[in-house]
C-alpha cells in the first residue's frame, strides 16, 4: 500500500494489468540502476514481461509520471500512454528474448529526445531488421491500441496502452497507399491481439489482403500527405513543368498519389535539396506558395491528368509526357545498405 502511494503511475500500470491477467506476477521484470532523470542510459524504469500461451507480452513503465506529478498538463500522465509488445513463441523458449527490451528503450529515447509521441495509427520504417540478430522481414512497426489494456486513469492523469507492432516493409506500403488503422484491422482478422511473428511472411501479395487494401483505399484514399525521396525537383519552364524523380521512388509515388488526388488531398514530395508538392486544381500549373522556400514548387493536377500520370510513370529511366505542360524526367536510383554498400540498381 506504501508503495502504490508513492508510485500511483506504477500502480495504475499494475491495475489494467491485473484486469486481464489477475493476480499473476511477470515472468520477468527489468528494472533500472541509474534513473533517466538522473543521468542514467535508459529512459524506462521498467519492463514487465509475461508469458502467455502464445507469445511473450512486454509492456513498458515510464512514459508515463510513475511517482509525483511533473507536467503541468493535468489530463495527461507524462506523455500519455504505455507501450505494449506481443512476440510470438513456440513453447520451448524458457526465458523471454532480451532484444525487445533494447528495442523499447530505443523507442523511449527518440520520445524521450524529440518530444514525438506514438499514438494508434502511427507508423514508423526501422532501416533494418526489428531483431538485428535474427533473419526476418519484420522492418517496419505499426501503433495501435492495445486490443485487451484499457486506458489507466490515477491522480497524475490517464495513459492509454499503445500496441507496437511489427510489420513488413510491403506492409509498410499498404499503410502509405491506405492508412495504418486499416492495415492493422485487416491484420486483426487472422492475429486479433496483433502479435509480432518474426518467422512470419508478407500478407502483401495475397489476394485477400490486396484486395482489402485496394478496396480501402478506392473508398478512403490514402492518409499519406509526405514522402521523403532521393531525387524531387521542379524545373519550370515557359512552356510548363518538368519534374525530376528517382526511378526507386515511382512505384510508391503513384500508389499514394493514387490515393490523394482524386480524393482531393495533397500529396509532397520531399527530397535532401528540394522538394515538390501536388495539388487537386482543375488545370496544370505551378508556382512557388513560399518565397522563404524557392527550391519547394507546387503543381497544381486535374483528376484526369493525375489519371495519365498513373497510367504513364515507369520507373525506368527517360523523359515522360504526360499533358503538355507537365513532363517527368525518371533518373536511374541507386539503393544503398547502411553501411553504403550497393544493394540494387533501380531504372
């Protein structure tokens, strides 16, 4: 009892918990020796881990005010939510893997350093595999609402516990071309409580799954407004509008472009030196919205010229018409590994 009164964070964390597993205690709980605040490496005080039948269920203590109140929002416990993480197994395994725990801690720096926070719908690319040391295709995460904590609610304010979720990077991609939450209620028919397996396949390329996300976003368009890419660049002209575009970047390009014209939403291309944004307008134009900003040009495309864009675009190099005043211009891409080896030649 002196223990909750001191850490009414901690024992709200402690009470959802206990709605849905009881009274069991974790499996295993890592704490820390030097506390963030203090100097100390890692910004969680804490990970719980449980075994359930199927999967290991980590969840995290410290985004959240575990002790006095510090923040001078009153609503809101710290940052607001926990982070839960659901990894499968196959029953031989006597102690949970250790990686996952350094995984959350490196989600907590980025929050803890940028003041960015994770919330249901948010996605987020690795570069690279989510376990550095196990061969998977699990690079990408999704953020959904924990599908068995409800949100806690103490004298330091609520929290909500907020799902991470490992994905593929073809999954990635149908989050840009629809949007995370559809993705992920896609994914919930056949795993409902969104359990990471690392041993897994892509469900992009199968018929049920494409066709669900095709029809998503035939229905809402895609909920990508920015795209960062090697080469977007605008070279306007007298005579229109002649866009440079690396060849890796086209096929995502129209997919999400696909999903944000006809729908009336923007779409921006953003690039290291400059960047190119377009715009649901009923005729092609361009036009520099900021002169603060000379090297960002915004083109402004009809449905119907958005419509021969999609047909016309390859990712291969060469020089592309689409009306007569707006070009492409697609330059060969090269695609590097982080340590800037040469991974592919694209166009």
């Amino acid at each position: 009892m002196e223990e909750e009164t001191k850490s009414p964070g901690w024992a709200a964390i402690d009470g959802a918990l206990k709605a849905v597993l009881g009274d069991r205690k974790p499996d295993e709980h890592y704490g820390t020796f030097i506390r963030y605040s203090l100097g100390g490496p890692d910004p969680l005080d804490g990970l719980s881990v449980y075994r359930e039948p199927t999967h290991w269920l980590y969840v995290t203590y410290g985004f959240t005010e575990l002790y006095e109140k510090e923040s001078d929002e009153p609503e809101s416990s710290g940052y607001g939510f926990e982070l839960t993480f659901r990894l499968r197994h196959d029953g031989s395994e006597a102690k949970a893997p250790q990686w996952p725990l350094s995984f959350l801690q490196n989600l907590a720096r980025y929050v803890f350093k940028t003041g960015n926070i994770f919330a249901p719908g948010d996605h987020l690319n690795l570069n690279g595999p989510i376990a550095l040391d196990h061969p998977t295709e699990i690079r990408a995460a999704l953020f959904a609402e924990d599908p068995q904590l409800k949100p806690t609610d103490c004298e330091n304010g609520q929290a909500n516990f907020v799902e991470v979720v490992g994905v593929t990077l073809s999954e990635l991609g149908a989050v840009l071309r629809w949007n995370t939450l559809g993705v992920l209620g896609v994914m919930a028919k056949e795993n409902p409580l969104l359990i990471t397996d690392l041993h897994r396949r892509t469900l992009a390329g199968t018929l049920a799954f494409d066709a669900a996300v095709r029809a998503g976003r035939d229905t809402e368009g895609s909920s990508t407004g920015k795209l960062f890419v090697e080469v977007a660049k605008a070279n306007p002209s007298a005579n229109g509008v002649e866009v440079e575009l690396g060849a890796s970047a086209v096929v995502q390009f129209l997919e999400v472009l696909a999903g944000r014209i006809p729908f009336g939403k923007r779409l921006r291309l953003g690039s290291r030196e400059s960047a190119v944004g377009f715009v649901p307008g009923d005729e092609v134009s361009w036009c520099h919205p900021d002169p603060r900003h000379p090297a960002f040009t915004e083109v402004s495309l009809p449905k119907d010229a958005c419509r021969m864009l999609c047909g016309t675009l390859k990712p291969k190099r060469g020089k592309y018409v689409i009306t007569p005043t707006l070009s492409f211009v697609i330059q060969p891409s090269t695609i590097r590994d982080m340590d800037g080896g040469v991974v592919e030649e694209v166009g």
